[in-house]
C-alpha cells in the first residue's frame, strides 16, 4: 500500500497496480486471484488510496476519448477480410502507433501489453473482479471531480453514444447486397421495414433519448433496455438465419466476414444497453458491476488478440470451410458402397480408371524423354495429368487415392450426428466398414489394370516403332525411384497425399462458387449460346456444370499439383517429386516388361513394396488432413474415440467379411 501510495500520476498508478496483480506465469491463476483479492483489501483500508484510484479512473474517461474503447476495439473493421488480414501482417512486421494519451483503448492495450494477458484476467472469478469495484466505493462522492448530483458523467455520455453509432452500423450492413443476396426476400420494401436491422435503431434512438432525461430527472419514467435487447436478438436470429442458408446456397469469405462483422456489433450493442440500463436503475452502479466485468474481460481479450492473424484467419473461414467441406462429402458419399451392386460397380469404375491411368503414365514418359525445357515440361505434364484426370471423371472412372479426401467429409458429418449415442456409433462403424471395402476395391481395381495395361503398351509398342517402350536404363532408375527405404518414395507419397487432399478442397470450393455465384443461372441467360446450342442443348450443358464443376476442376487442378510439385523441385534444385500409387504401378508394369519378364528379383521386390508403401502414404495422408479439417469446419470435438476403437474391434472380429465385401442381402446390421 505504501508503495503505490507514493506513486505520483493517474497512468503511474494504474500501470503499478496491474504489474502488481500480473503472475509471472499467467497461467498461474491462484496467485492473480491472491494479489487481485490483496489490492481489494488494500482499497477497503486506506480512503486516500481508493480515492486517487477513482480519480485515476475518472481521469481516464475525462481525459480520453472513449469511442476507440467501445466502438473499435474487439469489433472486426468494416474493410474487409483481405484488407484485415494485410493490416496484421503489416501490424506484426512494423507495429502501428499507439496514442495512449488520447483514445481510452489505446489506453487500456498500454495498460495490458503483454499478450498473455487475456489468461490471467479471464481466469480470475468475475465474483474477484466484482469484488474489487466494490472494493473502490464507486458510488462515494469525489471532492476533485466539481460535477453536480444531475450532471451526466462523461463515460457514460460516450458509453450512450458509441451505443446508439454502433446501431446504425447495424443498421447499414443489415442491408448490405451480401446478405441481401442470400435472403431474396428481404428485397422487398415492406420486408425492409419490418427488419429488425431498422427497428433495432429507432428504438435505440428512444433508449438513448429517455436515458439522458431520466439521468437529468429521476422521476422521469423511460423504457429500459429490455426491448432493445428483444431486438438485438431478433438481429441475431436473422444473422444465423442468413447463416445457415449459406450453407446450402453458398458462401464466401466477404459474406463470413460481414456476418461476423455483425456478430460483433451486435455482443457490443447489447453489453453497453445493459451496462447503461443498470446504471440508470441504480446510479451507484453496483447492480451494473457484472455487466461492466464482462465487457472488461472482453476488451482485454481482444485487445491481445488485435493483431493475431491465426485468431483471425480461424474466425472468418469456419464457415466457408464448413461449407466446402460439405460439398465434399457429399461428393465422398458416392465413393462409399452399400450393396453388391454398388460394389462391383466401384470395382469396374477403378478398372477403368488403372487402364487410363498406365496410358497416362506411358505419355509422361514420352514427354520425359523429349528433354523439353524445364517450364514446358512442367506444363506438358500438367496438362497431360489434368486432362486426363478430367477426362477419367467424365467417363465415370474411380481413381481409388481421391478417395479418402472425399469420404473422410463423410465420416466427419457422421461423427458429429453421432455425439456419442450408442446407436449412431454403430452406424458410424459400419460407414467406416463400407468406406474400408470400397476403398480396398478401389485400389485393387486400380493396380490390377495398370500393370497389366502397361505391358500391354509395351508389347505393342516394340513392333510398331522397333525399339522397346523404354530402355532397361530407363527401367532401372524406375525400379531404383520406387525403393522402399533407398529412394525418397515414400516421402514423394506424402507429397501427393497433400495433393489430394488440396483437389478435396478445391473441388468443394469450386462447387460452392457456382452455387454461390449462380454460374448455371447466368450461363442460362447468354443470348449467344441461346442461339448457337438451342434452350434444350444450353438446359443440358448448365445442369451438368452445376452438378460436375467442382469434380472437374478438383480432377484437373489435382493433376496440375503433382505437375507443380516437380516443377518447384526442378527451378529450385530440390529433390521434390511425387508418388502416386496407381501410377508407380504402371511404371512397375513397364519396368517388367523392358526387362522382359525377368528383371533383377531383389530390386523388383523393393519397388513392389515401395508401391505398397507409396498407397498408404497416400491414402494415410490425405485422409488425415481432410478429417481434420472437416471436424474443425464443423466445429466437432469426438470423445468417444476408445468406445469407436473397441466397437470397430468388435465388429471386425465378429464379422470381418464386412470390411472387404458387403451382405449378400445389402443389410447390415449394427451390432
């Protein structure tokens, strides 16, 4: 207490005082909670100590201005999540100038520079915190201030006026074209004037208005902020509303952004109505204590949180990420088969897909002997990798390793309707034993064409052209590549396993672009393809598009990946190729058939168990990265992993022919 009484100064105080009850471990809650509990028992014991702690306070609200504290700070600006996210990396690289002297949050960010900050001071109880107010007998009268009984305080006159800016904000991005956009309706005139968006700011205005002629005449009778609260809510509702229909119709980040841009305001709104509510009930400002609290600790944590660009990429692209992630496993759902039929319909489709794939193979073989310069044959095999991925989804074909990235979409949707109940997590189980099986087919389909379709080539090739398909040269690095342990295989796998995931993604991007951007819509409505193609031919092509755009583009993108993958290597003299398990099959066929069946036993054995390893790399990979971030999009924490674990155990023991073909009957039953 001696201590900070010899402190000169409002700022010297204040600062003293939190460097008093700041931990050194910020997670060391118990001793904050002990030197915050000290400073309220010295504030209870000395009267010249909690007053030059009032007078600071007040200083603070008198002497600076409030709006950056209740209107900036813990709210999204209104630029925009480019414009934000540049701002924070600038901030990070060469830190903005802060005026603590003048703005009350700058003020406050001085007073708590330490990132860590927002532990210790959200950890502490708010009955603590609470206590420390009262601790400060707010509601004494202060010599030094001059002000009369009925003169409104400064803080609350700015606390009043932020509230009713930050209304009409609300107001204005209401009816923004973005979210206009999404909810046609509300287009109209009479929807306009039932929002609650308007009717949210003309009660503002009447809040306001009684507040100061209730504070200036306390028999004045005023509305409280219970029906401005009412409205803030029916704002909030329309927010998740417009929300949720953006899942189905389509997002973007500008449109997350305004929707969090709204959020915000909307938390701040309500927090300052209360706040200024309670103070005009009761002006010693006690029953207002826990509104102030909250609004203390969320200022904190947005003031450490103001420049973090983790925090804030995490913010704004949950729900596009939920929405892409959607698409995706949607599209996973046709890669998980249920009966014998679908079955054997995948086994054909991956056929299909291994012969196309040993054709694609031999062409990026030929395009590597040309010795073209190292961007065109970057660009070759990009081409030659996109138009034939593009070109195995047009003929229906499975590529087993797209896969993963598709179905663990899926089983994340699964996992959260699950939420732990025995019955769901039965029939989780068996989606992942019919995702097991159909993967197992997808990949035996897939290898056992492409070999046999590269000799094939290969033995028509020697006739047709006189020389082999490839040298046994050119066989032996091919071999020597694919070890298991000797060569960088598998680390090439993992390469294409984030490959394949990334074209999960885009594919599911691209889907949600055409919806959200209406590209059927708008192709429709060209005069010239009208003409050139006819209504019937144009309803055709555009029904296509908005079912296949993204698979189109996530198969052609893919390609262009593992094209892109080496390219990078070769400019920047790294060893950086890739591994695709459909494609080191082929290449196994055609190193078989150079040697003309008999090449050297052990280097043959290595490679085929390099392929082996290179398919698990693959699908290991690629389903790991997109489960995660399909459980993150949608927000889903599992705990029931143990009880998952033991009820796939017992499913596989009891009846292990599930995991590799279905039912006779179609039918399975959970356990």
């Amino acid at each position: 207490m001696e201590r900070l009484l010899a402190i000169e100064g409002s700022d010297a105080l204040l600062r003293a005082m939190v460097e008093r009850v700041r931990p050194d471990d910020p997670e060391d809650i118990e001793e904050a909670t002990r030197c915050l509990v000290a400073l309220s028992e010295a504030l209870k014991g000395s009267v010249v100590l909690r007053a030059r702690t009032r007078k600071a306070l007040a200083d603070l609200f008198e002497t600076r201005r409030a709006g950056s504290l209740y209107m900036n700070l813990g709210i999204l600006p209104s630029t925009g999540f480019f414009s934000e996210s540049w701002r924070r990396v600038a901030h990070n690289l060469l830190p903005e100038e802060k005026n603590p002297g003048e703005f009350l949050g700058d003020m406050l960010q001085s007073l708590f520079d330490r990132n860590t900050d927002e532990i210790w001071v959200g950890g502490i109880e708010d009955e603590i915190w609470i206590g420390l107010l009262q601790a400060l007998c707010l509601d004494e009268n202060l010599p030094e201030s001059g002000a009369g009984e009925a003169a409104l305080p400064r803080g609350l006159a700015a606390l009043l006026h932020s509230l009713w800016a930050i209304s009409y904000k609300i107001t204005a991005m209401g009816f923004e074209p973005e979210l206009l956009r999404v909810e046609s309706s509300r287009n109209r005139v009479e929807e306009m004037a039932k929002s609650p968006f308007f009717a949210q700011n003309l009660e503002t205005r009447v809040f306001v208005e009684c507040c100061l002629n209730r504070w200036q005449d306390a028999k004045e009778v005023s509305d409280d902020e219970k029906q401005l609260l009412v409205l803030f809510d029916q704002c909030r509702e329309e927010v998740e509303r417009i929300h949720r229909r953006s899942l189905h119709a389509g997002t973007s980040l500008q449109l997350t952004y305004r929707l969090q841009y709204l959020r915000d305001h909307l938390r701040r709104g309500e927090q300052l109505a209360i706040i200024a509510g309670e103070l005009l009930r009761e002006k010693s400002g006690r029953t207002a204590y826990p509104a102030i609290v909250a609004l203390f600790k969320h200022l904190v944590f947005a003031s450490c949180r103001e420049n973090d660009l983790i925090t804030f990429w995490q913010q704004n692209l949950e729900m596009t990420a939920h929405r892409v992630t959607e698409y995706a496993g949607k599209a996973g759902e046709q890669y998980i088969t249920a009966t014998r039929g679908e079955y054997f319909s995948m086994a054909r489709a991956a056929l299909g897909a291994g012969a196309c794939i040993a054709v694609i193979a031999f062409l990026k073989l030929l395009f590597h002997g040309a010795e073209l310069a190292p961007l065109n044959e970057m660009l070759v095999y990009a081409l030659n990798y996109g138009l034939g991925f593009a070109l195995i989804y047009t003929f229906g074909f499975t590529i087993a390793t797209k896969q993963p990235a598709m179905t663990a979409n899926a089983i994340a949707a699964s996992i959260g309707e699950a939420k732990g109940k025995a019955r769901d997590l039965e029939n989780l189980i068996t989606l992942i034993a019919r995702t097991t099986r159909s993967q197992i087919i997808a990949i035996l389909g897939n290898v056992a064409m492409a070999i046999p379709v590269a000799i094939t080539v290969s033995l028509i090739w020697l006739p047709l052209f006189k020389h082999p398909a490839i040298s046994i040269a050119e066989a032996e690095k091919l071999l020597a590549s694919h070890h298991l342990f000797l060569s960088g295989s598998l680390f090439f796998a993992a390469i294409a396993g984030v490959c394949l995931f990334l074209s999960g993604l885009i594919a599911g991007y691209f889907d949600n672009y055409a919806a959200y951007h209406r590209i059927p819509q708008r192709i429709r409505q060209l005069a010239w393809a009208r003409r050139c193609f006819g209504e019937a031919r144009l309803g055709r092509f555009t029904d296509y598009v908005e079912r296949h755009l993204g698979a189109l583009a996530g198969n052609f993108l893919f390609g262009c990946l593992l094209a892109l993958a080496w390219g990078i290597g070769m400019l920047l003299g790294l060893p950086l190729d890739i591994r695709h398990i459909a494609f080191s099959s082929a290449y196994l066929g055609y190193a078989l058939a150079a040697y003309d069946f008999s090449p050297p036993l052990a280097a043959f054995l290595w490679a085929a168990a390099g392929v082996a390893g290179i398919g698990l790399v693959n699908l290991g990979v690629s389903f790991t990265l997109a489960l995660t971030v399909a459980l993150r999009a949608r927000g889903v924490t599992f705990s029931q992993g143990n009880q998952l674990l033991r009820g796939l155990f017992r499913r596989f023991f009891m009846r292990p022919g599930e995991f590799f073909l279905p039912p006779r009957n179609g039918a399975e039953k959970a356990s």
